[in-house]
C-alpha cells in the first residue's frame, strides 16, 4: 500500500495523534509551545490552499446548481444554528471572554476537516468541498452582524474589524486563487499536474501539523484557567447532540438523497475553531482567553466526530 493511501486509511488515528502530542508539547514545553502559534496561519493557509485544490473551478460552478444541497446547507448553519446558540447563550458563563469564544466557534461553519469525517461516514464529500467557498464568505460576512446581535452595540470597543478583513484575505482569497492558478497550470502540462497531485497528497499529514500546532500552541494559555475553560464542554457536547437532529431534519425537508443528507448533519455539527482561532488570538488581552475556549471545542469535535461517523450512517439510512 503506498503511503498517501497508508495515511489516508489511518488519517483520524493520525489526527487524535497529533492532538494528544500537541497537549504534551504544550504541557511539557509552554515556551516551545506558545512559539508555535505564529506558525498557526501558514499552516492554516496551506491547508486551505490543499482544500480548494481538491474541486477543479468548472466543477465548482456546476455544484453551486445544486440548489437543494446549497440551500439546505445554507439554512442549517446561518437558521437553525443562530437559534440553537441563541437557546444556550443566557446559559453561558458569564466571563465575556467566555462567551465571546464560544459565539465565534459556533457560529462558524467548519471548511476543513468536515470533508474528512462527512466522508468516512458516506456523505457527499464533493458537494461540501464546491460549497466550501461560499460557506467561508458567507460566515465573514454574517459573523459579525451575529456577534452584534447577540453582544450589543459595545461590541465595537471589543472587537477590532481589522482580524476579520485580514483573515479573509490570507485565509481564503489568497488560498483559493492559488489553487485555482495551480488548476490551470495543470491543466496546461505535466509538470503542472505533478505539483496539483503532490499538494493533494499533503491533505493529511497538513491537517496533523494544524492540530498540533493549534494545541500545542494554546495549551499553555490554560494555566489557572482549565477550571473556567472546562464549564463550556457541556454546551459543546450538547450542540453536537442537537446538531445531529437538527441537521437530518433540514435534509429530510429538502428531500436530500443519502450521500448529501449525511453531509448536512456533519455541516451543521462541525464548526471553524481552526479558522476563526486567529480572530480570537487578535483580540485583547483581557479577552485572551476566548482563544482557549475556541480550541476547547476543537478537542470535543474531533472526539464527537468518532462518534458521528459511526452514528450517523444509523441515523441517515
């Protein structure tokens, strides 16, 4: 067996891997480990280049006219979200950094490891990844009107707009206009084609060194503050539970097949804690702690997402 393949077989093991060295590293060596959050955007950026070379541009217009897929994708994560994070939100510890983390991961739709997971369990992995740019413009543009609604006027004094702008442009204009300049080099010869294969081939071991260069990175922020950071798992927990409901209902009332059902649900189930953790990391220092909180819930949806993979091809037949 070849090793792209080899990694391909064992990618989730590979992932709890990187996570459980990453707590170490940042447990073991703080120093090492806060050094490495300034690699968190190259790492990210590459690995969003390597997602978008996954859908060729012309297949990405032709997917965007599945409107039903589209439109149910589109409704669970910008409807029934919001709603759901509105039912726990009085909930919330009261900490604003707390609950500022929480609104930003949960708010947000995962464009990343989702492909993973929605494939393992027999969703259209295809038709996440031609939804996965307008799902990433979609979330700038409506994050924060959301972060207004549910914090008030003062968010202007907390939250800087200018995280937002340059996370956009680094995270998802550049990457996606490099993967669309490598799809027509490949289109035009060999050499071209090679590089377009090899970056495909690095999906893997690129979402392992994002993972624990994300933890490895925020674990030493925890000191004196596991206690505060532990009291959102359950809300986390819960979300996934409801998600998973919540997102089968949306398919069943788009008439989705089984493949696009299934995507659905872990759409609307995994949330963007890799992406949005740059905006909590610029935000100030008495609100440090929101980056904590953002990948706390990366470490609960891994783990959950184990357990959707088995559950939801029961769930959606």
């Amino acid at each position: 067996m070849s090793l792209p393949a080899t990694m391909e077989r064992h990618q989730v093991a590979g992932y709890l891997g990187a996570i459980a060295a990453g707590v170490l590293v940042g447990w073991a060596a703080p120093g090492v480990g806060s050094g490495l959050e300034h690699a968190i955007n190259p790492v990210l950026g590459a690995l969003l280049y390597v997602t978008f070379l996954q859908v060729p541009a012309r297949d990405l217009v032709r997917s965007w006219r599945d409107g039903r897929f589209l439109a149910a994708a589109l409704v669970v994560n910008f409807l029934v979200v919001p709603l759901v994070v509105a039912a726990m939100f009085g909930f919330l510890p009261a900490d604003q950094a707390v609950r500022l983390g929480v609104l930003l991961v949960l708010l947000t739709p995962c464009v990343d490891y989702v492909i993973v997971f929605s494939g393992l369990a027999g969703g259209s992995s295809r038709r996440l990844l031609a939804a996965t740019p307008l799902l990433l413009i979609a979330q700038m543009l409506l994050l924060p009107p959301f972060l207004l609604l549910f914090l008030g006027s003062g968010l202007g004094e907390t939250v800087d707009a200018g995280p937002f702008l340059r996370a956009f442009l680094f995270l998802i204009v550049i990457p996606l206009a490099l993967a669309w300049l490598t799809q027509a080099w490949a289109a035009r010869g060999r050499t071209g084609a090679a590089v377009a294969a090899g970056a495909g081939t690095a999906m893997v071991p690129l979402l392992a060194a994002t993972l624990f260069v994300v933890v490895a990175s925020q674990v030493p922020k925890l000191t004196g503050q596991v206690t505060t950071v532990l009291r959102v798992v359950p809300f986390y927990v819960i979300f996934l539970a409801v998600l998973a409901v919540a997102g089968w209902g949306v398919a069943r009332l788009f008439r989705l097949d089984t493949g696009a059902a299934r995507a659905v649900v872990f759409t609307g189930a995994t949330r963007n804690s890799l992406v949005v953790l740059p905006l909590a990391l610029a935000l100030s220092d008495r609100l440090s702690l929101a980056a904590a909180v953002v990948v706390t819930q990366t470490l609960v949806e891994v783990l959950g997402m184990v357990a959707y993979v088995r559950l939801v091809p029961r769930l959606v037949r």
